[in-house]
C-alpha cells in the first residue's frame, strides 16, 4: 500500500458505498465500517451517487491533511454546511474568525487552567450526581449523562450567567440539534433548501439555543462587571465589536464551547457503561480500582492519580467509540496524498472511527483491551493512529478538560453505585454528527454495600 504525499500521482479506487448503504439501511454507521475495512487504511473514493469523497484512514494521510497541509484543508461542505446555523463562524469554522475565537477560548483550557477548576468540577459533579440519581430506579442513559455533564459545566465555565431554567431549554435542544441532521451525512450532494426529515427539528433547535445565548449576552454587554465566567471573558474581549455582528460573534463562541464541551463528553461518557456491561471481567477490574482508591469518599483531585486502569480503560472507550467520528474536510488547491490527485473542491472524510480500527496499527482492533494504553506500550504507537481528538492546529481544545471530567463523573458514580444496563437488542453506534447509541438505553443503579 501506498502511503507517501510526494509520489506520481494515480487514480484512486472506488468503492460502490451506495450498495452499502443499500444492504445497511437501518445502520449506515456499518456501512462506513465496510468502507473501512475494505479500503484498509488506501485512499479511497467513495461512490455516494453524485457526491464521490475521498476517504482518509492511514495514519500518514490523516497527519497530511490534519497537520502537514491543513491549511488546505478547511471544515466546509459535508457536515459543515448544514449544521452552519449551529456551530457558527467561532471556534469550530476557519480562516480568521477561527484565529480569533481560538485566540479567546484557548487560555481556557490549558492543562493548568482546568487542573485548577478540578475540586471545584469534582464537587459540582458530586452534587450533580445527587440530584440525577435515583437508586434502584430505571432511567434513560443518555439522558441522565446529559442531566449530570451539561449543568457541570455550566456552572464550572459560565457561573450563574446562564440559570436552571437555561440549561432544562438547552440539554434537549443541543441533543435534537446534533441529531437532527443526520440523514444530511449520507445525503450530502441534496441541496440545503430542498426539505429533508430533521429540518424543521434543528431549526426549532437552532432557535432555543439562540434565544437562551442572545438574552443572555444581552445581560452581561449592559453590565460592567469582571467575573471570570466564559460569557464575561468572551463580552470584555469582544467589548469593541458592537452591534449585531459584535453579538454573533459572541453567541457563536459561547454556544460553540457550551456544545463542544457538553455535548461531546456526554455522547463519549454514554459509551462507559455499555462498555462495563459488555465486558464484565473488564468492569471488575474498574470497579476494585475505585473501591480501593475512592472506597465510600467522595470523589476528589486527589484520587485521580491512583486511577490509573479507569484512565486506560477510558482511553480504550474513545479509540473505539470516539464522539469526533468523522471529519470531513474541503481541499482548497489541488493536492497529493498518497499519491493519489486531490482536486480542489473535493472532499476528504478523516475518519478516526476507522482509522482506530486498522488492523495494521491495532492488534485485535475489534477488541476492547485497556491494557493497549498502559505506559510501557505508549511510545510504540503512532501518534496518528489514535486521533480521538482530531489533530493539528485544529485539534480540539478540550480533550484534558474531558479526561479529568470523565474521571471524576465515572469514579463518583462507581464509588457508590453498580450499573445494570436494559436494551432491547445490542447497542451499537448509529449516524449521527456525534457516535451516540442506536437506540434507548434503561439503566439501574444499585447501591454499593460496603462493611
């Protein structure tokens, strides 16, 4: 297999997707592992009727396009074009309203920023969990994962700028919102003003969001206050833009943070507890760990270090259930990558959902094994073969934000309860602009007895 960016250039294969979406109607997520496993890390094209995108999976391609030459390679078109009335011009587009947003949002998440906000996450957490709970009574997964994440980081990031009330309209409209729009991804070459079913859903979506974010921003502009919240920071740096394009810009770098931040971990945190079920000698070693390290406390910074297998176990979640499953891309120039011609104007769709599952690059790729992040087998891993987080300039701004949170959500639930999860058939991944369950999942939690 060719891999190189610098090679004559040559005709890439096509794979005839159509007839497997065909075969796969009810789960197109397999459809694109097919793709996947047939291409086997080869740059493909894709043969979606009129719409034929190249699909990048080997490490080397994903490196070209996320690092190498990513300015060539802008977030616009499949994906990005329908779901434009939701993520805006900020954090997650390109080109100088990128520079600017990132330039405001990034101080907010570095490694030392959010390892100074753990206690108070952890406590935030703790409380949130208390109220979501019910022990020893059935509830929706998703949801209660949704309920516990999104008023964390509210509260952690944005103070009280945005209320109880606030977060009850938001938690359903980001979840239709990122859902909505799902049959658009395989039904990409369909016009933006020709009706599909999700529209009308994502516009109402759309619309809560925006009346939540306006009004508030609204609040704080006539206001002269320095807290620290993200709105405050974000108004004070944006002080000198005013009027309705000084309010966009604002409405689009906090509504881009609460959802990347919120809605990403609580799709990623849906999948811990499938996991555990799934494999139970896996879960027995999670749940001593955090008996002996947590026991019957309340979770805390200072227990985080001692989760070591927790750690590795989640980062074994996010290789084969990363949130970010695909990454489309429009090349601006024409380009070479794996010796293969890239047009401008095509598409390229990085996707870490397949490259994660390389045979080449992943021993047992299917197999979910923890013990593949231990320390010692760190170093022998490409750095592009495990992109849960995309890559590059672009490379998303959260991901320790994630990991502690993930940590302290996991290990304060597990320091008190056991799951048992309900499904009518096995819970698999289904088509959506994040990885979420096919269907509904019913959870019970049971007290944990301790002596």
């Amino acid at each position: 297999m060719s891999t190189g960016v610098t090679e004559v250039a040559r005709e890439p294969r096509t794979l005839p997707f159509y007839r497997s979406l065909t075969r796969y109607t009810r789960d197109p997520i397999r459809a694109f592992e097919e793709a996947g496993k047939e291409a086997n890390g080869e740059l493909v094209r894709l043969n979606m009727g009129p719409f034929k995108p190249y699909l990048v999976s080997h490490p080397d391609h994903v490196q070209h396009v996320l690092r190498a030459n990513w300015s060539n390679y802008v977030r616009e078109g499949m994906f990005w074009d329908p779901l434009k009335p939701l993520i805006g011009d900020g954090i997650l587009s390109d080109g100088d309203t990128w520079k600017e947003s990132r330039k405001i949002l990034q101080p907010l998440f570095t490694a030392k920023y959010v390892d100074s906000l753990t206690e108070n996450m952890a406590e935030i957490l703790t409380e949130q969990i208390e109220e979501t709970i019910r022990p020893g009574e059935p509830f929706d997964l998703v949801t209660a994962i949704s309920q516990i994440v999104h008023p964390t980081i509210v509260r952690l990031f944005f103070g009280d700028k945005i209320s109880r009330e606030d977060i009850a309209q938001l938690v359903p409209a980001y979840d239709t919102a990122v859902t909505a729009k799902a049959i658009r991804l395989v039904l990409p070459f369909v016009p933006g003003g020709f009706p599909l079913p999700g529209d009308k859903a994502f516009e109402r979506s759309v619309k809560t969001i925006n009346e939540v974010a306006y009004a508030r921003i609204k609040e704080i502009r006539n206001q002269d206050n320095d807290d620290r919240d993200v709105v405050s920071i974000v108004c004070r740096a944006r002080g000198g833009e005013l009027g309705e394009i000084g309010d966009k810009k604002i409405r689009d770098d906090v509504v881009s943070m609460h959802g990347a931040s919120t809605e990403t971990s609580a799709t990623a945190l849906t999948w811990v507890w499938v996991a555990l079920d799934k494999h139970p000698d896996l879960a027995a070693r999670v749940y001593e760990e955090i008996d002996r390290v947590v026991g019957g406390d309340p979770i805390s910074a200072k227990h985080l270090p001692e989760l070591r297998y927790l750690k590795m176990f989640l980062s074994e979640l996010l290789r084969l259930y990363p949130a970010g499953w695909l990454l489309p891309r429009m090349a601006v120039k024409d380009d070479v990558i794996g010796g293969v011609t890239i047009k401008a104007g095509s598409t390229v769709m990085v996707s870490p959902y397949l490259t994660h599952r390389l045979p080449e690059f992943w021993d047992r790729p299917l197999e979910f094994d923890p013990e593949r992040f231990a320390p010692e087998h760190e170093e022998r891993r490409n750095r592009w073969a495990y992109v849960p987080f995309g890559g590059g300039p672009h490379q998303c701004l959260g991901q320790h934000l994630f990991m502690l949170e993930a940590l302290l959500l996991v290990g304060g639930i597990l320091s008190k309860y056991r799951p048992v999860l309900r499904s009518a058939s096995q819970v698999t991944p289904r088509l959506a602009s994040s990885l979420r369950p096919n269907q509904n999942v019913q959870m019970t939690l049971v007290p944990v007895e301790r002596a």
